[in-house]
C-alpha cells in the first residue's frame, strides 16, 4: 500500500516559512502590545478585504514591491517593477505595428508607444512578446472596472515585435489610478491620512526565448501624483517617461486625427537566463 500523502510533509519550505512568519507577528504583537479589541478589529477588516475581492489589490500595494525586489536583486538590463493586481492573461495576441483594443468611443489622446527590446549589448531581440496592459484615460482597468461583456481585454494586448526587433503600438494615454474609495484598503488609507492614488502608467511584460521575463511598469511624467504614489517605491526614476505632445494641424490631417496625439519612445533590454551548470 503506498502512503498517504500530505502537504505538510511534502513542501518543508512551507512550514519553515510559515513558522517564520508566525514568530514575526507573534514578536510584532509583543512589541506593539496589540490589544484583543485591535486583533478583532484586524480580522475583521481581513474577512472584509475578501468578501470586496481585494486580496490581491491590498497584497500588491503593500508588499509586493519587496518581493519583485528579491526576486530581481543584482539584474542586469530594464529595472523592473510591481506587476500590480490587474494583469489579465491571454489578451488578443498582435502583430507590431497595430493597435490595442479599445471601445468606439475610448476617450483620451492618443498615445503611439514605440520602441526596440534588446540584447545587454544593444542587439535587437525579434521573436519577443511584449504583453501590455494599462488603464484607460479615467484610471479604469478592463475586466475589473470596465466589464469584459461590455469591453473584453480593452487597452490589452500581446504584441509580437518586428523582425527589427521593433514595437510600434497606437493606444491611449492612461489616466492616474485611485484605489476605489468604497472598499476597505480604500477606507485603510483614508484612516491613515494618505490619499489612494497612482501616477499615470503602462504596465509590460516582456518575453523572449533565451531571456529573463521582465514585468515592468513606465511612468508618465508631469504626473501630479509621481513623487507619493501609494505604492511605496514602485515609481524608478529610470521608468519615468516624456510623452511628445503633437499639435501640428497638417500632421494631424495627415494621421485621421482630430485632437493632439502623443508619442513615447522607449527600449527595453532584456537580461539573458544564464545556463546552469548540470
Ligand atoms: C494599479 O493600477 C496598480 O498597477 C497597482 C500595482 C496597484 C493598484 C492599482
Ligand atoms: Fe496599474
């Protein structure tokens, strides 16, 4: 007869982190002589966090920049960031140049997103994925804000680059993110005095045979809320781009456009994965 088996047993790593993390907060209780009417209250607030369905937002906001931080210590190439709650996987799969599925009436300038992925030493990398996602000019997230039937995979996108190695991308300028006031990590922050917004940003990752993922976030500049984003140390100075504001009303005649357009230029360079001795 084979044995039972059980997850404890199978997975050490889980019960040494486990227990680790329980002494950390056992000590924090100590330190902080947290109360049993504060222990309810924290409980409480959890059991909210996930009736809301804000697990991942609360998680992602909070922590996970420390664990894109260890995951990505010592790296070579495009610095990396939070890939945020709101990533959706298997978006439309595109071929560069095109444009990102957006509703008849999206509002917002439009904003051509081009750029090279690249080798360290500068090579272009044909045969990458950039995969795409951002939020629309109000700061709504398709699939979460913005229904799927009502706009499925809206502002979304894999993108295969160019035999260059190229990625030319027509979308939208994405507005800056509040974190939705109603729900409780809104209410969190609202007690704590500090506002609950995002400065403007295009999400990516970014794929390729050979390569490390990257997951990383660009920052528009001139964005009121860069400096205090409520993700503490999400926002590198490194991602932080320019957008060009085009007005030339010949040019505009020229593209079918009406209103100014933006455009963003920007290289990525992927880190390669180095062969592990046998
Ligand atoms: C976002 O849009 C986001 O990218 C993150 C990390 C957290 C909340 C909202
Ligand atoms: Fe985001």
């Amino acid at each position: 007869m084979k044995a039972a088996k059980t997850v404890t047993t199978e997975d050490p790593r889980l019960s040494e982190v486990f227990d680790k993390l329980l002494g950390t907060l056992r000590n924090f209780i100590r330190e902080n002589r947290i109360t049993h009417e504060e222990y309810r209250r924290a409980v409480a607030f959890l059991a909210e966090v996930g009736q809301k369905g804000e697990v991942s937002l609360i998680c992602d906001v909070f922590v996970e920049v420390t664990v894109d931080e260890v995951a990505n210590n010592g790296r070579g190439g495009t610095i990396t960031t939070i890939e945020g709650p709101f990533y959706v996987p298997n978006a439309p799969a595109m071929k560069s140049p095109c444009e990102l599925p957006h509703r008849p009436d999206e509002k917002g300038p439009v904003l051509f997103l081009s750029g090279v992925v690249r080798s360290p030493n500068g090579d272009p990398l044909p045969g990458t994925i950039l995969d795409l996602w951002q939020s629309d000019q109000q700061g709504r997230y398709s699939h979460f804000d913005i229904p799927e039937a009502v706009a499925p995979y809206n502002l979304r996108a894999r993108v295969a680059v160019d035999h260059n190695g190229k990625f030319d991308v027509k979308t939208r300028l994405p507005g800056p993110y509040e974190i939705p006031k109603a729900g409780p990590t809104g209410a969190l922050l609202a007690a704590m005095g500090r506002h609950a917004w995002r400065p403007a940003h295009l999400h990516m990752k970014i794929g390729r045979q050979g390569y490390r993922n990257l997951t990383t976030q660009v920052f528009m500049n001139n964005d009121p809320w860069l400096e205090s984003d409520v993700v503490e140390g999400a926002v590198k100075s490194a991602l932080i781009v320019d957008p060009v504001k085009h007005d030339d009303p010949d040019d505009l005649r020229q593209k079918n456009l009406t209103e100014p357009y933006y455009t963003l230029t920007y290289d990525f360079f992927l880190e390669p994965v180095i062969a592990k001795a046998a």
